[in-house]
C-alpha cells in the first residue's frame, strides 16, 4: 500500500516536470502570492506581540520588533490561566470530535444504506439545521441548557458540538455512495450483522474522511467563543478561546500588542494540531483507497 | 423468516442508530426553531415575563417598514458575489495542490491555514492591515506614491475590504472540499487523459470538472448560507459601521435583539432570513443545474 | 492484516477517548452545585463587569472573606463578565431564571429591568444613596449606583507647552487650540478612533444635555414629536459638533481607526487631546502612559465665558437583587453591607468618585480640571419614554457622529430626517 502510493508520487512528479517548465514556474509563482497574502497578516501579529503600545503607536507594522521582549506575553499568561484553558479546549475537541465522527457516520450510513419512510424529512431537518441562525435562537438554547441541568459544565459545549450536521452527512454520503453495495451484501452473505457491517466495514473505508471533518470539526470548537463563553461562565471552564474573549475585553490586556501575544497563544495549539494532523487532511483522503 | 429477521435487525439499527443524533437535533435545533417562531408574533423585549401577541405586526414591519434592513441584505450580497467569484479560481488551484505544482504539499499547508485561525485573531490582525494610522495596506499605498484608501472608513468600500477578509479566511476550507473531490476521483481517469496528452486546463475542464458537480453545488449552497449569515467579521471589525455602512443582516438582527430591546421583531427577521436563504439556495441550484 | 489491526485499535481507542471525555466531563460538573439551603448555609452568586472592582474584590480585598467575617453563612461568588457581553448574558441568563443573586446593571438599561428586580426602597444604603432617588424606574429604586463619572478632556502637558497653549474655556477656544496643533502639523490634536462609533459619546450624546443644561434632556425630548428642529439644544448642540468634525483635527481618517489605535497614538504621544471620561486614567496609566505629562481638563462647550459650564455626571453600576433569587433577604442584607465600610475602601481604592453621602473623595490629579471653572454637573438619566422611542426608531446618536464625520449628508437633512422617524416612533 504504502510503496503503491509512492510510486504514484513518483509519476505524478514525472509528469509535472514533463509538462513544460514556463507553466510550472508560473505556478509556483502564483503560489509564493498566495503564500505572502496568507502570511503578511500572521507576521504582522507576530511582530505586534513583542511590541510596547508606544511603539505601536509610532512605528510601522511591517518593522519587526527589534528585540524579542516577552513582557506582552508574560503579561497574558499572568491575568488568564492557560493551562486550564487548554486542558477544557483539549477535552470538549476530544470529546466533540469523537463523539460527533461516530454519530455523523452512523446517520450517513442509514440514510445511504436503508430506505425507510420520513427519510427525506429526515434529511430536511438535518438541512434545517444547517440554516438555523446562531445567537437568536441561543434564548431557547440556554433554557433547555439549565433545565436538563448541563449549564456550566463541560457537557453543554459537547452536547451542541457532538450533533451531526448536514455538511458531514453529505460529505460521508458522497463517500459511502462510491463504495459498492455488493460489499456490505458479501458481509451480510457471510452472516455479518448490520452493526457489524457498520464497524467493521462502513466506518473504516469512511476513515478518511473522517480525518478531514475531524479536523474541521476540531478546528472549529477550539476556535468557538460564544458557545463556552454563554454556556460555561466558571472561571474552572474556561476555554483557550473564551481566555482570548476575556484577553479583548480586559483593559489590562485589550491593547494591540497584548491582545496579539493572547492570539498568538491561543494560535498555537491550534496550529499544532493543524501541523500534526494536516498530511491526514490531505494524503488521507487519497490513501482512503475508495475505489479498492 | 430470515427476510423478516433482516428486516427487524434493519429497523432495530435505524432506532438504535439515528435515537441519539435525532434528540440532539431536536433538542437543539428543532425546539429552539419552534420558540423562534413562536416569539416571532410577539412583541417580547427579551426580558420582561409578559410576552404580548402580535400577530403579524413584526413581518410587517420588516417587509413594509425596515429599509435598513433590506438595504443590509445588499451587503450580505457583496459576501456572496465575492465567494462566487472566488470559486472558479478555488477549485483551479486546489485542482493545482492535486499534485500538480511543486511543494505541493508546503503550499497546501500554507493555503489551509488562514481556516485554522480564530475569526476573532483575524479581525485583530486585519484591523492593523487597515487601520488609517500607520496601517500596513496605505503605507505600501504612500510607498508607491498613490493615494491613501479609508478601507474601513469609507462606506462605498468598508463592505469590500471586509469581504476580503472573509475570502482570506474561508477560501481555505472550500479548497479542501475540492481537494477531497478531486482525491477521491479514481487516479486512472486521469492518467488516462494524460497520456492523451491533454493540457492541465483541458484535464481539468472536461474530465475533472463534471466528476465533482456534488462537491460544486454543495459548496454553492454553504456560500449562500455563509454569506447572508455572515456576522462576526463585520461585528468584530467595524461593528457595523460607519454609520451602518457595514451592517450585515445577522448583525441587524442582534442589535435588534439586544441592543434595541426588540426580541420578537429580531426572531422575525431571523425567519426571515431563513426562508430568504432557502428560495437562494433554491433558485442558485436550478441555475447550476441547468447550466451543467 | 496489519491494517485491520490498526483499524481495531483505532476505533477502540476512539470509543474509550469518548466515554472518558464524557466522563471527565461529567464529573467536572459536580463540584459546581451550590449549598442547600437546610443548613441554612447560602451561596450568594455575583456577577460583575467592571476589571478594576473584580481585581479588587478577588484579590486585593477579598469579598468573601470580607463577609464571612460579618456572616459566616454565606458564601460569595463573584464572576467577572466581559463587558461587551455583559447586557447580552444577562438578559439570556434572565430568561432561563440564572441571573445572580447580586449584580450591577448598566444605567442604559436600567428601565428594561424595571419588573425583574426587587425594590430596594426600604435600605439604608438607598437612604445614603446620593443618586438613588433621581434613578427611580416606576417609583421604585431597583439599583443602587456605585460610581459617579465626569467627562474629561485628557492633554499631553508637553505638546500644549511647545504650542504655548491655554486650556480652552469656550467651544471656540477648544477648536481654535485644536486647530493651532494641526497647524503644526506634527501631532494629532485630538485622538478619535471613531471606527469604534461609541468613542464620540462624550460628544453626541452628551453635547445636548450640556447645551440643555439637563442630564435628563433626552427624557424631555422624547416628550416632544420634532425636537430636532434648529434652536433646540439638540440642533444647536450638533452644529458645534459638526464645526469641530469639520476642523479635521483627528488625524488622516478618523473613521478608519478604532478604540486601540486611539490610545496608541495618545499613550505614543502623538496626539494631543483625548476625550473620555475618569475611567480612562487607570486604562493610560496601564498601558504605560506617564503621569507628568498628562493634564486634564472639562470639555467646555459653552458660547462665552458669561454662559454657565455643565459637565455630565454619569451614575454607573445599580447593583440590585432579581426577583428569581431564592436568597433575597441574604441579598439584600449583603447589599447593607457591601455599601458600607467596604464600598468605601474599595471607592478608595479603586479611586472612583463615590456615590454614598459620608465618603470623601479626593482626587488631586481631576480636581485640577475644576479649579478655575464654575462647573454645574447634570446627572445622565434614561427613562423608560426615551427607551422606548430609542428602540423603536433604533436612535443610535454614535452612528450619527460617524455619518456628520463623514461629511456627506447635511446636518439639516441629518435632523430633517430624525424629526420624521422621531415622530412615528412616538405615534406607535
């Protein structure tokens, strides 16, 4: 499998080197664009959060900072406590992205595999969701929340986040439709369960894509403010993002170059997981190996 | 007999399968909708414990009597042509990272990037990009001896310097999605047309493009919801001004909600904006039908 | 082979990571309930806005040791809540029955929690209340004010110095020193980052009350169906304004840069002038702003020096005591108590201007802005009329400052326009 794939590497290299070097170098070209565009901005925090305000005030955000002074940072690791900010940001990603990976499969293997009635109503509530709009709706939301008894504890960001929603569905539903039905038929000929069609067949050829929304999905809570913020006010359920809430929102630190020291912190795990994980977004989804 | 058993264990995985996702969403979804509508006929100031009814005196108001708001929607538009726009040139260069450029694999990660960041983070980092005093886009303007642009002052621009921030951010996770298409396209379709010698532009138009219509059309719809939902990128950056030159639709409806104390009007307009985004999505996916 | 293996464990530790995310998770919630009330032990919940009396009360003096002291049965919370979401939490939590047990509310939203709180009409902190009384929503007193807040004009010493400037007595004078800075081209006179439209307040929406000479002048106008006609103090007072939008004495572009970059450039010292109120002192002084160099003095917008001067003195924080609170007796004996002693140690303190008869307060650094001026202070008040018509017609008058700066439309269309939308906004 794996020297399979390295070969296709190897001839897809062979024929981009084939086709022609004025193209290629245009191309690369657009990319080294598109890669300033993209890091202009992240440099320019960078440089901010070794920044005095003075100097904010008076020199140009391009300059790079002339020394690497930390005091910003200091300054943020001080008035927030990070480290409980990470370890409740790394739960509710663990938690949420197991979670709703199983609960996003199961309901995309049911609604390709089986024909039952209200199927399309079903599709169309999960579409419903989809469109829902945030923050209006909060007002029921935080209601329910503190009837069912969650409210200030983790499980209230983790019971919004597990929920499949539609973009998945449809996402493992493209996936599912590629891998022939002749295959769960063998299995069911074999005497396997519809459950164990599911465990041992359906969620491993959907890995792959799994890794992808994974990391989406992972992306996406550790990046939310407005859920743990509502949710969870206790200082012990603080999140990375709700501390960078609170870094904005806190003279002490809602000043230029702090608040880009608090971006900064709360980027890199962020970035980590991203840095860790990326070939899993990408090579992942070649290697799935769909047709087999 | 064994039909029988296949069909009870079909139903039985049905229950066991879609029991947890059907609560979630109903608890957190469809139960919020239900009080959004109700609240809609009433007059509610979101606070008060009487909530008056008044029939359709909100959906009046937004239809007969809220210029502001439609003059809004105008806004969401400029995110939305802009997205569409961009999507031509998203798929291209994600058919690019395909393993069609040099470093493919460097650049992809640099192009996700921006996705990984906290919305809040970016706003920052765009807001000295900006900003009138010593921003970075009108130093590079006065380097190049041309004329200072208010990017976020002026009110025929701000609307177009924000929709470049979302384009930064969110462009990333549409390149994905065409990505995985283009990955999970069996490789010896492909090769196949490579091997006739056909262009990367050809590859791409005639035997790519068609393959991955599902993809097209899904991300298509998610531009329409994300860009008449948009709302963190103004509220953040220039919260909605100047003088509501900015103001999206969601942003509308939260001032409306919150700031001017008019619940039951806000849920309206959240309804509003639902059916507005469904006959979108509606009309755009019999354009794209009829177009391929 | 090797793969499927993979696969299994995989999923197994998927399942495994799961439960014991759930788990941990579950188990974070049950430290979290509050005492029963059988023991006749009570958690009082707190919620707060303010950084400087959150510092205060978690760590340089102790809230809840403080009380213990006095009652050791209850226990108090305090939670700090961002102060942009602050308005917004509430009132969700409001629905849901969550609120606090003890919170302050923003004045601006004062009368919408007219049924929500309890009267605190019979306190003896009410009765020492200086302010209590004049903030009455319906006849009863549901919060009392913590702190009293003037408006200033913040000036870097050094720069009037170089420019041989006077502090300006008069509207004219103002703009005229102004103006002499910008001549010099090489500081921004005053720093306005009106991207953020809320930094105009104490322009567009005190300037009317001054020229009134009423902290309730928006009160009496939404008694009025076009008060926005020229000669009302509303008018007279933004045509001053729109004098000094059109002097252009904030820089390059004012619209196009916010809150943060205006305390850069003052705190850089290159601006001269900034207009704000007592609270921005603590906020200069943090980011490393240096006292020697730092004046203040009152915004003087009268014609002439025979015209009397008003200032605006802005009552903040109602701490009050929802009708959902299973502890309102405990609540409100902790209120007695919190304006007492304490109040005036931490008023001290955290050097706000005090709202209780009986605390001194002397603030050497904004006297000075006093001396030598007659000052008449108007104390800022909403009611529930004006609320309503605000909300009706969505009157944000910040918006209308960033329109003027703007410079497109003509004052007299501004207003034209305001009289009408004012006018049906009452009629409904």
């Amino acid at each position: 499998m794996e020297a399979n794939l390295d070969i296709k590497k190897e001839t897809t290299i062979n024929i981009t080197k084939r086709s022609g070097s004025g193209g290629e170098a245009l191309k690369v070209l657009l990319f080294i664009f598109i890669s300033a565009i993209v890091i202009l901005p992240i440099l320019i925090t960078v440089f901010a959060s070794f920044k005095s305000l003075p100097q904010i005030g008076s020199e140009s955000a391009l300059k790079p900072p002339t020394s690497l002074n930390f005091e910003n940072y200091k300054e943020v690791l001080k008035s927030a406590n990070v480290f409980v900010g990470f370890k409740n940001s790394m739960i509710l990603v663990v938690a949420s992205v197991v979670i709703n990976s199983l609960l996003s499969t199961m309901v995309a293997y049911c609604l390709t595999r089986f024909d039952f009635k209200l199927k399309k109503a079903y599709f169309a509530i999960f579409l419903v969701g989809l469109i829902i709009p945030g923050i209006v709706t909060e007002i029921s939301r935080f209601g329910l929340m503190t009837n069912i008894g969650v409210y200030d504890t983790l499980l209230a960001p983790i019971l919004i986040y597990a929920g499949a929603d539609l973009m998945q569905i449809y996402i493992y539903k493209q996936f599912l439709e590629q891998v022939p039905v002749s295959v769960d038929e063998s299995a069911m000929m074999d005497g396997a369960s519809y459950f164990t069609i599911y465990w041992r067949i359906i969620f491993p050829m959907v890995i792959p894509a799994t890794a992808t929304l994974g990391i989406l999905k992972a992306v996406d809570v550790l990046n939310d403010m407005y859920i743990p913020f509502l949710y969870m006010p206790g200082v012990e359920n603080r999140t990375l993002s709700t501390l960078l809430f609170n870094c904005i929102t806190d003279p002490r630190t809602s000043s230029i170059p702090k608040l880009s020291a608090a971006a900064v912190i709360v980027m890199i795990p962020t970035l980590v997981i991203y840095f860790i994980f990326q070939k899993y977004i990408f090579s992942g989804i070649a290697a799935g190996a769909v047709k087999e | 007999m064994l039909k029988n058993n296949v069909k009870m264990q079909k139903n039985l995985v049905l229950v066991t399968f879609l029991f947890i996702p059907t609560i979630l969403i109903s608890l957190f979804m469809i139960y919020p909708l239900i009080r959004l509508v109700a609240l809609s006929f009433t007059s509610w100031d979101g606070l008060s414990l009487t909530k008056t009814f008044v029939g359709l005196t909100n959906f009046k108001k937004i239809i007969f009597d809220s210029p502001e708001v439609w003059l809004s929607l105008k806004n969401n538009g400029i995110y939305f042509v802009g997205h569409l726009l961009f999507i031509p040139i998203e798929l291209f260069l994600a058919f690019l990272l395909d393993n069609r450029v040099r470093n493919s694999k460097m650049f992809k990660t640099i192009t996700f990037l921006p996705y990984m960041i906290n919305t809040v983070a970016v706003a920052c980092m765009f807001i000295f990009l900006y900003s009138s005093q010593d921003g970075v886009l009108n130093s590079m303007l006065q380097f190049f001896h041309m004329d200072k642009i208010g990017w976020l002052s002026d009110p025929e621009i701000v609307n177009y310097s924000l929709t470049g921030v979302s384009l930064w951010k969110f462009s990333g996770i549409h390149i994905i999605l065409f990505l995985a298409a283009f990955q999970s396209l069996p490789k010896d379709m492909i090769e196949a047309s490579i091997i006739d010698g056909a262009s990367t532009f050809k590859q791409f138009y005639h035997i790519v493009l068609p393959n991955i219509k599902p993809v097209v059309e899904i991300v298509l719809f998610l531009n329409v919801r994300g860009a008449l939902q948009i709302f963190d990128i103004p509220y953040v950056m220039t919260s909605g001004g100047p003088n509501h030159a900015s103001e999206t639709f969601t942003v509308q409806t939260i001032n409306t909600a919150f700031q001017y104390q008019n619940f039951g009007l806000a849920c309206a307009m959240a309804i509003v904006l639902m059916i507005i985004i469904i006959i979108f999505s509606i009309i755009q996916k019999k354009l794209f039908n009829l177009k391929g | 082979m090797i793969k499927k293996k993979l696969f299994k464990n995989l999923r197994l530790a998927l399942v495994g990571a799961a439960l014991l995310s759930t788990v941990v998770a579950g188990c974070s919630n049950t430290n979290s309930t509050s005492s029963t009330a059988s023991d006749k032990k009570v958690t009082l919940k707190m919620a707060l806005w303010g950084d400087d009396e959150y510092k205060y009360m978690t760590e340089t003096n102790k809230i809840a040791d403080a009380y213990k002291k006095v009652n050791p049965n209850v226990t108090i919370e305090v939670e700090k809540i961002a102060k942009t979401e602050y308005d917004n939490t509430m009132k969700i939590r409001s629905t849901a029955n969550q609120l606090p047990d003890v919170f302050p509310i923003r004045q601006a939203n004062l009368s919408l929690y007219g049924d929500t709180m309890v009267p605190l009409n019979d306190l003896k902190a009410t009765a020492n209340n200086i302010y209590a009384k004049e903030t009455m929503i319906k006849g009863n007193v549901i919060g009392l004010p913590e702190a009293v807040f003037n408006e200033f004009v913040f000036y870097n010493k050094d720069i009037f110095k170089e420019y041989n400037l006077e502090i300006p007595k008069t509207w004219d004078e103002f703009i005229k020193v102004s103006q002499t800075i910008k001549d010099g081209k090489k500081y921004t006179p005053l720093a306005l980052g009106l991207k953020d439209s809320w930094v105009n307040y104490p322009l567009n929406e005190y300037m009317p009350m001054l020229e009134a000479g009423d902290g309730q002048y928006y009160n009496e106008m939404a008694t009025k169906d076009d008060p926005f006609t020229k000669g009302q103090p509303f008018y007279d007072a933004y045509t001053k304004i729109q004098k000094l939008y059109d002097a252009k004495v904030f820089g390059d572009d004012p619209l196009g840069y916010g809150w943060d970059q205006q305390r850069a450039m003052f705190v850089a010292g290159k601006a001269a002038m900034f207009a704000a109120g007592s609270w921005y002192k603590s906020d200069y002084n943090q980011n490393g702003g240096k006292d020697e160099n730092l004046g203040v003095f009152l915004l003087p917008t009268r014609n002439t020096t025979s015209d009397p001067f008003y200032t605006t003195a802005m009552t903040e924080f109602f701490w009050g005591v929802p009708k959902t609170s299973k502890n309102q007796k405990e609540a409100k004996e902790f209120l007695e108590w919190f304006f007492g002693d304490y109040y005036t140690q931490l008023a001290t303190a955290i050097n706000i201007k005090p709202t209780m008869k009986g605390v001194s307060y002397n603030d050497k650094f904004f006297t000075q802005a006093f001396d030598g001026v007659d000052a008449k202070s108007v104390t800022v008040f909403y009611d529930d009329k004006y609320n309503k018509v605000k909300n009706a017609m969505k009157f944000d008058v910040n918006g209308i400052g960033q329109q003027m700066m703007a410079g497109k439309t003509s004052l007299d269309s501004i207003m034209n326009d305001l009289n009408a939308q004012w006018k049906k906004a009452r009629g409904n």
